[in-house]
DNA sequence: TCATTTCGTAAGCCATGGCTTACGTATAGC
DNA sequence: GCTATACGTAAGCCATGGCTTACGAAATGA
C-alpha cells in the first residue's frame, strides 16, 4: 500500500484513464471498457493493479463487480505532495537565509 | 508541461529517488549520483526526464550544473490530487443521496 | 595551449509491462 | 441442469525504457 506502488500505478496513460473514468462514480467493468482503445481484458488487468495499489476497491453486485475510487488512496498520495510542498518551501526559505548571510 | 508527464516521470523507482534527493536543496550532478546505485549518466538521463517534465529546472555554475525543484510543477501535481479529491467526496455525496432517495 | 573536471549524448543490451486472443469460472434466469 | 452474461487469468508478442560503457563538449586553471 506504499505510494510507490500508486505512481506506478497511475504512470501508464491507459490505467490512468480508467482511474479517471471512476471519478465520476462507481462502474463495472464493461462499463469502463466500453469507449476505450483497448479490449476489456486489459481494462480488468488495469484495474487489478489499481486495487493492488489500494487505488480502487472493488465489490461484487450479482455477476458484475463494480469498482469504485479508494479514497483513502488518493489521500496517501494528497498528503505525499502536500508534504513534498511543505520541504520545498523549507528548502527555499532556507536557502535564502543562507544568501542573506 | 502536462500533468501526463510528471506521472510518467515519478514512475520509475531511481528518478523518483533523484527526485526526492533534490528536497533537501539544489546539488550537481555528481552530488545527487554519489551513493546511489546507478551510473552518473543513468542520473544524467533522469534529470533530463524531471526537467522535460518540468519538475526540476537547471542552472550553471562554472563546470557545474545545478538541479532543482521546480516548484511550479509540484503545485501542479498537488492540484491534481486536490481536484480528483474534491470530485471524489462529491462523486460519494452524490451516491449517498442516490441511495436516499 | 593543454590537462582536468563535470556533464550530456550515442549506441546497444535486456528486462519490464501493456496488449491481444483464447480459455476458465461464477452468477443469474429459465 | 443448461445457457447466457460478466469477468478474471494464462500465454505469448512486441514496443518501451532503464541501464551500461564509450565518447564528445564546455568551462576552469596553470
């Protein structure tokens, strides 16, 4: 569940499509497929590297299963660059600092 | 200068590594390859991808080249997140009121 | 001018991974 | 039980890209 995984993850244009297509709310997977470039295998092989990345969760509706966004994710990787953000500013400010003297 | 980029580029392992190096502050080349378990050139290649990318910018020193951050391109990455975020707890808000109903 | 330092670039190797087709599996309906 | 639906998985192909070594270029110092 590391964000290393999540950059990976998201890295790939097509993955990320799919991971963009849930913003709007849960889907199945051939409703993501459908209007993709790709075939419906490799948006189930997408979405697999998704959940393992703890992107997404996945929940079975009859003989469907809907994926849906993991927020608690999205919000590893919110906090990752919020903190990356914070140090470099610090690192700026510092570096000021330093040309004053 | 598209967000597409800056995910590709913090994909790979080593570049992000080099990337999170440059948070401490600005250094050369040499400095952010020492230590590290790849070729000066394999460092040489990934800041070329994170300034491509616009995550980091370059500047002359003498013999020297100094890298880092590009500030711009990490807010960039931080509005993402904060955007997918927003639509994300709008997207469940929504499907809560659905089931409401 | 000549040597040294620091770095980028070219060429090539090889593993990674994204995609396809083919097939197996579980649920729902009759 | 049989069929259809929706999906995951296996096998294989092939482009992408990360790494190395070798080399070239620009700035500094003597």
């Amino acid at each position: 569940m590391a964000y290393e995984m999540k950059f990976e993850a998201l890295a790939a244009p097509t993955r990320r499509a799919v991971y963009e297509k849930l913003r709007a709310g849960p889907a199945s997977v051939g409703a993501l497929a459908e209007g993709m470039p790709v075939s419906r295998p490799a948006v189930s092989q997408h979405l697999k590297v998704l959940k393992d990345a703890g992107l997404v969760s996945e929940t079975r509706q009859g003989v469907k299963r809907i994926y849906a966004l993991d927020r608690g994710g999205l919000e590893e990787l919110r906090d990752y660059f919020d903190r990356f953000w914070t140090d470099a500013l610090d690192a700026y400010q510092r570096s000021l600092e330093k040309s004053d003297a």
